[in-house]
C-alpha cells in the first residue's frame, strides 16, 4: 500500500506542475453547476478557477440483513488552478435503522483532478487521484490507508442526448495492494428543458478475487439557480452482493469566484 501511495502522490504533483501552466481556464466560469452526483459517474469537467462548490446527499440502503441510512455526503471541490480541482470527501455516517450493519464514519479522502479538455470525437476526459485516510470507523472504512485512481469522461451526442462513463480502480484500506477492486460505469443522460435532467446508470465493482456486484440506478436533477442543484437517485441490485434498493438525495452549491 506504502508504494502506491507514494505513486499517486506524484501523479497528483504531475498534474499540478501541468495544469498550473496551462492558461486555458477548462471550467467554464459562466457555465451552470455540474456536480458528482447524484450518479456514481463523475462529471468529466472540473469546477472553475477560484471557485468552491459543495456538494451534499443522504442516502437510504436496504440489503436482505439490515437497512442503513448515511450522510451528509459532503464533497468539497476547489478550483485551485486551471484545469485542476482539489477535492475533499469528508467523513460520512453511517446509522442502520434495522438488521446488523455497523455504525460510524468512513475516511476523509483528499484527492486532485485534471481535466484535460476535448479529445478526439469531442470527449471531455478527466483524471482523479486520490487518497483514503485512516481516520474512520474501522468496521465501515477499514483499517490504514486506501487509494484511487479514476477516469471520468462524457461526450454530447445531440438533441439534448449525452454518453458519460467511468473507470476506477480502489485499493481498499486494510486490503492487500494484489486485490484491487475494478469499477467501470456507463450512463445515458437526458437534458429535459433547460434546468433539469435524467440519467441511467449501471454500475459493477469486481475485486480481482471475491464476489462481483452490479446494480442499475436513474435519477434526475434540477438546478433551482445555475449554481445551485437538487436531486434523486434510486437503484436496484442485480446480484446477490449488491444492494437490494436504494435511494437518494442531496443538494449541491457552487459559490462564485469572487466570494
């Protein structure tokens, strides 16, 4: 684990070094809220320059032994230079309302994330590294430190239509660096007028070794100001190691630069 932090310690300073002396501000500053939720895929565009935007959600899980509800699900993401985010997961909690879940909270995770504009057949790509620090609740975060390396990237098809997508790879905090965990995610996303829109997601993670688990979920947003969003997100399991149901929401707000 001690090498691959080390690893996305410097991806994250090569990143860093590069967007700091690209001049081309890839959040557009006039453009409306675009947030991380309430999909698993991440938004390909980061946040602009000298922004902050704060994002927030609770979600309500049901497996076949236990029911669990946990927020707020906070994501703090800085404009910290052109074409680059720092972002921050604050520590999540997790109540089980019934059945034997654990109770507590899940890791602070600081992660940086570039994007890097449009590539061939007009794909915004984006690439994230971060880190899990053990600062949770062992039985819901695990134990010393975790990491991630992520891709996110989205393409406009016309009339209102959008592909979006997204490949991670995890190591688990406690986990052995030899099992990493593969999650690939697919979406279609429809813009319905010019505040609102809904997606389709699927969703698997597959650990190198042990049991796959895939669910599909929708949900929509609506951007009650264009820097201010609300959403849902509802999603069934597919096998037996996902998730029976669940269903979320959450609130998202972008503040200006010059505040």
């Amino acid at each position: 684990m001690s090498a691959f932090v080390v690893a996305l310690l410097g991806m994250s300073a090569a990143c860093a070094e590069e967007a700091v002396a690209d001049d081309h501000n890839c959040g557009n500053s006039g453009a409306e809220i675009a947030t991380d939720r309430p999909d698993v895929t991440n938004s390909s565009l980061v946040v602009p320059h000298e922004s902050v935007q704060v994002e927030n959600g609770i979600n309500w899980t049901t497996r076949q032994d236990a029911t669990v509800i946990d927020g707020s699900n906070t994501r703090v993401r800085i404009g910290f230079a052109p074409c680059l985010e720092v972002l921050f997961d604050l520590p999540n909690y997790f109540h089980p309302l019934h059945g034997s879940a654990a109770a507590g909270y899940s890791d602070f995770s600081p992660a940086l994330k570039r994007q890097f504009g449009h590539l061939p057949g007009d794909i915004e790509l984006s690439v994230t590294v971060g880190l899990e620090l053990p600062t949770g609740t062992a039985r819901i975060a695990g134990a010393g430190y975790g990491g991630y390396l992520q891709l996110p990237w989205s393409k406009e098809i016309g009339a209102g239509w959008g592909l979006s997508g997204m490949f991670t790879v995890f190591l688990l905090p406690g986990g052995n660096s030899s099992n990493p965990t593969w999650e690939p995610t697919f979406a279609v996303e429809r813009q319905l007028g010019s505040r609102a829109d809904f997606f389709v997601e699927y969703v698997a993670d597959h650990p190198h070794r042990g049991a796959s688990s895939q669910i599909f979920d929708s949900g929509g947003a609506y951007r009650i100001t264009p820097t201010q969003q609300i959403d849902f997100r509802v999603g069934l399991g597919v096998n037996r190691a996902a998730p029976d149901h669940l269903f979320g929401v959450g609130y998202s707000l972008r503040l200006p630069r010059e505040i």
